[in-house]
C-alpha cells in the first residue's frame, strides 16, 4: 500500500487587511489538466496561515507536477492566487501569495 501524500503550504495576503470575522479559505491541489485531486476549506482569523492538503498518489499520474489553487472569501473582499503555484518534489507548496481578486 501507497502511503498518502500530504501536500503543505501558507496562505499569504499582499494587503495588510484585517480579516473580519466569518473569513474562509479553499485550497485545491489540481493536476496539469486541472483536476482536483484533493481539497480543503477552513476558518481563517489572520493570514499567513498554514495548510494541509493529502491526497492519494496513486491516483495522479504525475505526482511532481501537482500545483494548488487557493482563494480567501472575507466580509472585505476575496482574494485569490493569480497563477496556480507549483508544488515541490517534497509536496511542500511553499508560500501560496494571494492577490485581490474583485472590484471592492
């Protein structure tokens, strides 16, 4: 049996904002064609914040070109990754930056 594989990372806003109360995060683990092979939503009180993500290896074909997705949804304002960010050999997303995403 095929250990599982737990990809990590932080979240990151450019902005300083203070994040209200109600904030939620979603992080996805997608593969080059976009599927999602694992995903995580949370209650966020201030960013950076740290995330996990496992998934099932065996049901990726290439496990060193995962990449995540990742958005932040506040009472403010929702932020979100520009780029899909690589994930490294270790499954260690690193720092995830999240940029504002909407008109407000």
């Amino acid at each position: 049996m095929t250990a599982l594989l737990t990809v990590t990372g932080t979240l990151v806003v450019r902005e300083r904002i203070d994040l209200p109360a109600g904030a939620v995060a979603t992080v996805k683990v997608v593969d080059a064609e976009g599927e999602v092979h694992g995903a995580a939503a949370f209650d966020v009180e201030m960013t950076p914040v740290d995330w996990a993500v496992t998934i099932d290896p065996q049901l990726v074909a290439d496990p060193d070109r995962l990449l995540v997705w990742a958005m932040l949804r506040t009472g403010v304002g929702v932020w979100g990754t520009p780029e899909l960010a690589p994930v490294s050999a270790a499954g260690n997303a690193t720092e995830t930056v999240l940029e504002r995403v909407d008109g407000d």
